[in-house]
C-alpha cells in the first residue's frame, strides 16, 4: 500500500497496490500544468481512495482527459482519461518509499528546449503500444 497527499495535506490518496514504474510526459499540456514534464503512475481506479475530495479540482483539458488539482494549494495530483480503467498519479504525491524506478518518457517532441533527456531511457514521439 502507498499513501499521499497534496502539498498542504487537504486531498489524501491510497493506492491499495504495488505502484507500477513511472513515466514522463513531456508534452505541452503537462509540462504547462505541471511547471515541466509530469512524472506519474498509472493505478487501477479499484486500487485508488481519495480522501478530501471536495477540495479536489478537475479541470477538462480535452475532450476525454481531466486533470484533477487541489483547490486549496494547487499541487497537480491526476490525469483522468475517460476511456481507461486507471488512472494516472503524480509520482510527487507519493510519500516514500515508492518501490519504483523510471519507465520512459513519451511526448519528447514536444519537450521544453531548456533541458536534455540523458537518463537513458526509451523515449517515444507519442506512447507506446501498451501491453
């Protein structure tokens, strides 16, 4: 099991799971919401509470993703897609230990001109297929 919070501690979260390997989305509407690219994990919806939710935000960036923030101190927690039976969480969130190491990076077309990707990593121009 693995729990978080925003920064000021109003929305809590559990992820009742192992947590899988994250990724890094560079693309511009996660580098925008996030300040760069957004780190994140993707959990089962069945596996995920949420605590505080009416302090909890949403914010439809496209016609089938949402992405959910705390109202009160800002930090970005979600990437909802509508069509999927997960959600993506914002490595940041998690308290530590995670268990975790870097997966990839997808969007890298669209990465911000002020810094290299040097870790490594698979990196796709979109994502890759999933499994």
């Amino acid at each position: 099991m693995h729990s978080g919070s925003c920064l000021c501690g109003a929305i809590t979260l559990t992820v009742a799971d192992s947590l899988p390997n994250p990724n890094f989305c560079h693309c511009r509407m996660c580098r925008k919401q996030s300040g760069h690219h957004f780190a994140s994990t993707d959990v089962p919806r069945t596996a995920l509470t949420i605590g505080g939710e009416e302090t909890l935000t949403w914010f439809q960036s496209s016609e089938n993703v949402r992405r959910g923030f705390c109202s009160t101190c800002g930090s970005s927690l979600f990437w909802d897609r509508s069509d999927r039976d997960w959600i993506a969480v914002a490595m940041g969130a998690f308290d530590r230990p995670t268990e975790t190491t870097a997966n990839l990076h997808i969007y890298v077309a669209d990465k911000g001109d002020y810094y290299e990707i040097a870790d490594g990593l698979p990196q796709y121009g979109t994502v890759p297929p999933r499994d």
